[in-house]
C-alpha cells in the first residue's frame, strides 16, 4: 500500500473540517432573515433524553416544501434564466426555515454536498434541514440483515453528520411505504432501527392504518421518537390525519390528495401527476388547527409540502406559514404570476403587473 492511499482519509477529513470551520464562521456573520421567519435561532432537539441542550426552545414552527431539485419548478418557483451563482437552496432559504432533503432517500448523503449546502443557506441563521433516510433501510428489509449493512449504515451517517455538527439536522425522515403493514415482525424490525439510529431526532412516517394503535404511539415514545402526521389519499386502510405528539420533535406532511393516480400502476401516467394538486384554503384550514396542537407540546415542529409539481408546494407552504403567522409573506415572483391568489398574502406589491385580477384561482387550483 503507498503512502498516497494511507495519507488519504485523513486528508479527506482534514478537507471536510475545514470546510465546516469556513462555513461556521460565515454564519456568525450573517444575520439577515427572511420574511417568512417561523421562530427564532435553529436548535435541533436530540433524539433521546437526556441528549438535547437543558433549557430548549419552545414551540418552534418551521414550515417548507420537500426537496427543491425540479425541472418542472423553472418558471414557477425558479426564474426561467438563473443569474450567475444561482443556486435552488440559497433562493428557497430566503422564503423558508426548512427543506426536507430528498436526494438522501435514493442514496446516501455525501458530505460535501452536506457541507456546500450548508454555505448555501447560511445567509438565513434559523435555517435548519430535515433528511430523509435511505430507503435501503425502510423499504428492504432484507439488505439490513447483510454483511454490507454496517458499510452502509456509515455511508449514511457520514453525511448527515455533517449537518449535525453545523447545527442544521433538525430530523431524520424513517419514510415507511403503504406496504409496510404492522406486524410481529415489523415492530421488531423497527424498533431495532431506531435503536440503530438513536443518536439523530428520528421522526417515523407510516402510511397503513394498522399502526393506528396505542401500542406504536408506545413504541415512538418510549424510544423518544416522533410521529408523522400525513395527509395523503385515503383509500382502503390508508392511515388518516392526525396531530400527534411522542418526542420534542412534531412532524407534519402533506402529500396532496391524487385520488386518481396516489396507487397507479399506469405507464402512461407520469410520476409526477401522483403529487400534482394544490390544496383548497378549505382543505388547509383543518391542518392549521393540526399544526397549532402539535406546536402546543412540541419544542421544535417541522411542516412538509410534498404535493411539489409546479411548485404547488411552495404555494400551499407559503399560505400555511401566512395563515399561522398572521401576517403577509414574501413571495417568489415567477410563482405569483402562475397562481395570482398568493396576491392576497404577498407582502409587496408584484413587480411586474399581473395578467389576473387579484384573488382569483389559477387553472390548477382544482386540480
């Protein structure tokens, strides 16, 4: 083995180390918040007792959409000609105090783009990420028992560790499938993944109604684990809204309610149609009483707009963070001008005149 290979991690180390040091010492110099700010500074809450700060914040609310790598968000949420330097997390950090990673569901998270998103969002200090786990260990069950399971688990941490030590790990998504139903077996199987994993803020999302059950509220406690509010289509056993509280740490997400296309198996039907739809400000208002019971017995809660084709995420988020705020919200221009109902809660007036007249539904509202 040559000295070059030996020499290797520890320069790989070194680099990420330094790289967090220059992006820590930026942040105490950056103070400048957007409108839309939902609490004060970023404190992440640790997953079990005894391992989060001794006095920390209460009902902290921060509201965002899920992932923010869409090509079909140019000219919605994005500007149809991004300026020299653009980047999709510094733009969304002036809007929101959230985004929950989704790039680490398909694979592990890297540290470096850990460590360059995190320069990226520093302008805005109560910024904090949530990140989903892979999927390697929520929808194969299997690969867990593998002799590669160790390897990968210390795949995954080397990223979300980063973020961690940047102080911008607020939750780590255990995103379950409709599929995973409660069994003996699966109990088994979970419990022994947040034991795995109990050093992070876990927050676990099921989707079949068979844990609707005192026993997994027990579970998620006892482990000091939160549980995941949804909304999604309700078909069959599909599990129903809820705003329950088991850690610190309060998780909501809505997914939309693609009735049409949430179990399609169509070719035909594009994938992103199962997350195409915008919610009423019917449909929101019971969240919003959700969302206000969770923050009542959570330090810290984090709420999730999935729903993300042509960034109707970022419009239902915008008028959550409104409605729960009281108050007007900054609004991305190119988004104002698809959906003129955001008028109602901009805080300036559009730079541009708007083709629609104020207060009236985009040609997707129902959809």
């Amino acid at each position: 083995m040559s000295a070059l290979t030996l020499l290797l991690p520890s320069l790989y180390s070194a680099f990420i180390n330094n790289r967090l040091r220059h992006f820590m010492t930026r942040r105490k110099t950056r103070t400048r918040a957007p409108s839309n700010e939902a609490g004060p500074s970023f404190r992440p809450v640790a997953a079990s007792a005894g391992a989060g700060p001794t006095s920390p914040p209460k009902n902290i609310l921060r509201i965002g959409p899920a992932g923010w790598s869409y090509p079909d968000w140019a000219g919605y949420v994005y500007p149809s000609r991004r300026p020299k330097g653009f980047h999709e997390a510094t733009y969304l950090a002036e809007y929101f105090d959230t985004i929950e990673i989704n790039t680490s569901f398909y694979q592990p998270l890297r540290p470096e783009h850990a460590a360059h998103w995190i320069e990226r969002v520093a302008a805005n200090p109560r910024f904090g990420f949530t990140a989903k786990l892979w999927q390697r260990f929520t929808h194969d069950i299997r690969s867990t028992t593998s002799g590669s399971a160790a390897s990968e688990e210390r795949e995954v941490r080397a990223g979300f560790d980063v973020l961690r030590a940047a102080n911008k790990l607020g939750a780590v998504l255990l995103q379950f499938p409709f599929s995973f139903h409660r069994t003996e077996e699966t109990v088994a199987y979970l419990s022994s993944l947040l034991k795995r994993f109990a050093d992070y803020p876990l927050v676990v999302e099921v989707r079949h109604g068979t844990w609707d059950s005192p026993e997994t509220l027990e579970l998620l406690q006892s482990s000091g684990v939160s549980f995941c509010n949804i909304d999604q289509p309700i078909i069959g056993r599909s599990l129903g809204p809820s705003a329950k509280t088991t850690s610190g740490v309060g998780y909501v997400r809505l997914h939309g309610r693609r009735y049409d296309t949430w179990f399609s198996d169509d070719e035909a039907i594009p994938a992103h149609e199962r997350y195409n739809y915008l919610y009423t400000a019917e449909e929101l208002a019971p969240w919003v009483t959700r969302v206000r019971k969770v923050t009542e017995r959570a330090r810290e809660t984090f709420v999730i707009t999935n729903n993300h084709f042509q960034g109707k995420a970022v419009v239902n988020a915008l008028q959550l963070i409104s409605i729960l705020k009281g108050s007007k919200v900054k609004v991305p221009e190119p988004l104002r001008r698809h959906f003129p109902e955001l008028e109602e809660i901009a805080d300036s007036p559009p730079a541009e005149p708007t083709l629609f007249p104020i207060g009236r539904g985009s040609k997707d509202e129902t959809k």
